[in-house]
C-alpha cells in the first residue's frame, strides 16, 4: 500500500471533514480533476509542480472548489512570471533577514488594505553595512 503524503492526523482529518468535506476519495477525485485542467491551460499559466502535495494545497485553500483552486494556480504563476526579475534575484538569507522585519498580515483591513507591520527596532539589526554591503539592492525593493 502507497503512502498518502496529503492525509491528515486523526484531528486535522475531522476537521477537513467537517469544515471542507474533505474525504480520501474527494480529495483523490478532486486531484486528478484539478491536474487534468491545469494540464488543459496555456504553458504559460501551468504552474510546475503538479504533485498531489501541492495541489492539495489550492483545493484546501479554496474549500474543494476545484475551479476556484485552478484559478488560484493561474494566479499564482502569473504572479512569479510577472515578478520575476525581483524574486529569481532573492536569495534566501535576504528573504530571512525581510522576514525578521516585516509582516503582512492575513487578513485585510476594513476597507480592503493589506495591513503591513514594520519593525524598526529588528530592521537596524538587518541592515548592517556587512549585509547591505553584500546586498546593495535589497533596500530598493
């Protein structure tokens, strides 16, 4: 018997069920569905990596609503293709050293604005001439 790398523990499973209606064989069914229609899109809107761990991921996000999880694919690669002199130039440790510093929130303000939470106490540990010296573009992104 294969492994499931997309099944859940005892608690998260009722959970899924409850709340997405997630069962192995709607999960199974929705998979195939969602990596046949991604396969059916433009090369150019096909995101790469078409395993059941990461497709899974759109379908929980969008409640199995496969159509809505196929669209959220299609944002997604049109996001890195559009952005993707900045993020192919960003190495890790710089992604990390952001990170320390800034926080967007979930979870949008009550007029729609994304909420972004600098902290300036943790940026001038991050910005030390050592790391700006090695990352001369990184403060204008």
């Amino acid at each position: 018997m294969e492994l499931d790398t997309c099944e859940l523990p005892n608690d998260l499973k009722k959970i899924a069920e409850e709340k997405l209606g997630e069962t192995g064989a709607k999960r199974s069914e929705a998979l195939i569905l969602l990596r046949n229609l991604i396969n059916d899109l433009p090369v150019s809107d096909q995101i790469e990596d078409l395993s059941d761990l990461n497709l899974v991921r759109f379908l929980r996000f969008r409640k199995y609503d496969v159509k809505r999880a196929l669209d959220s694919t299609v944002e997604l690669k049109r996001f890195y293709t559009g952005h993707n002199e900045v993020l192919s130039n960003m190495h890790a440790a710089e992604f990390v050293q952001f990170n320390n510093f800034v926080t967007v929130l979930r979870n949008h303000d009550s007029e729609g604005r994304v909420i972004v939470i600098f902290q300036p106490a943790k940026g001038v540990k991050v910005f030390t001439p050592e790391f700006k010296k090695a990352n001369p573009r990184a403060l204008l992104r």
